[in-house]
C-alpha cells in the first residue's frame, strides 16, 4: 500500500523474496512491479532482490517484471550497482542482451568497479546469447579481467 511506512514496505519485499513460493499469488504482482518502479532507491533495491528471488523459485520459467526491471537497469539516475542488479534479474541465461543494457555491463565488468557489481555483470554478460558485436568487446574484457570476474566472462567466448 501507498500509505504504508517504508520499514513495512522493506520488510514485506524481503519476506516476498525469501518466500520460495512455486508460483506467486496473482494479487503480489502489481505491488512488486510498482516497487521497481519506485523513487525510492531503498524499495527499488528491495524490490530488484524480491523479484529476482521470486523468479529463481518459479516453476514456470518467466520472468516476472521483466519490463520493469530492464526499465530500471536503463534507468541512468540510478545507481550503476542497482542498475547492473535489476540488468541481471531481468536477463535470462541464454538470453541476448539489448545492446544499451550490454554497455553498461561491459563498462561495470571493469577492475575499477566495486567487487560484487563487477561480477554480477560479467556473470550476467558470460551467461547470456551474445551476438557477433558483442563478443569483440567482451575479448577485451577479458584482457582487463582479474581473477574475479575472468571465469564468467569466458563463458562468452
């Protein structure tokens, strides 16, 4: 709900993503989808980690808010590790990468970025159907990559 304090929204996100429900109640959906596409960073980040959770757990394997999520990983006011979160919960394995959402990736790939947003995208890039254009820039990552990143971002190539 719109009135409800922002703990309570927290809390239920967090509930939601650690619910391992098999398919989600028709009537949560809406609620989830509205806090991707909220201001506050807080209820978006909640929000991308409920999400993600709930698709990982699904039986089906859709990817619920999937618009909104690559809404939000376009989303360049936000920040670049929320950003590359929502990128990998709306991406697929196996799936092609839109090729704004590949470039903020790639530049997030980099040794100059925080630990965990570096390897979330290049598991992200090294998971996904990645066409010819794509492939040339992920060499070059792969020149650049540290230990950490470096696995994931072979299974590109």
């Amino acid at each position: 709900r719109e009135k409800a304090p922002q703990w309570t929204k927290l809390l239920l996100l967090d509930v939601i993503g650690r619910s391992e429900l098999g398919a989600i109640p028709l009537n949560w959906q809406q609620p989830l989808l509205s806090a991707l596409r909220s201001d506050n960073r807080s209820t978006a980040r909640a929000a991308v980690t409920a999400v993600a959770a709930v698709n990982q757990s699904l039986e089906v394997r859709i990817i619920l808010g999937q618009t909104e999520l690559l809404a939000l990983a376009r989303n360049d006011k936000q920040p670049q590790d929320l950003r590359v979160a929502a990128a990998a919960a709306g991406i697929q394995a196996g799936q092609p990468i839109p090729g704004d959402i590949f470039d903020l990736l790639a530049q997030q790939s980099r040794a100059s970025v925080e630990p965990v947003t570096r390897l979330t995208a290049a598991s992200v890039i090294g998971s996904a159907n990645l066409d010819a254009p794509q492939r040339e820039p992920v060499v070059e990552l792969i020149a650049e990559a540290g230990p950490l990143e470096m696995p994931a971002l072979m299974r590109a190539v």
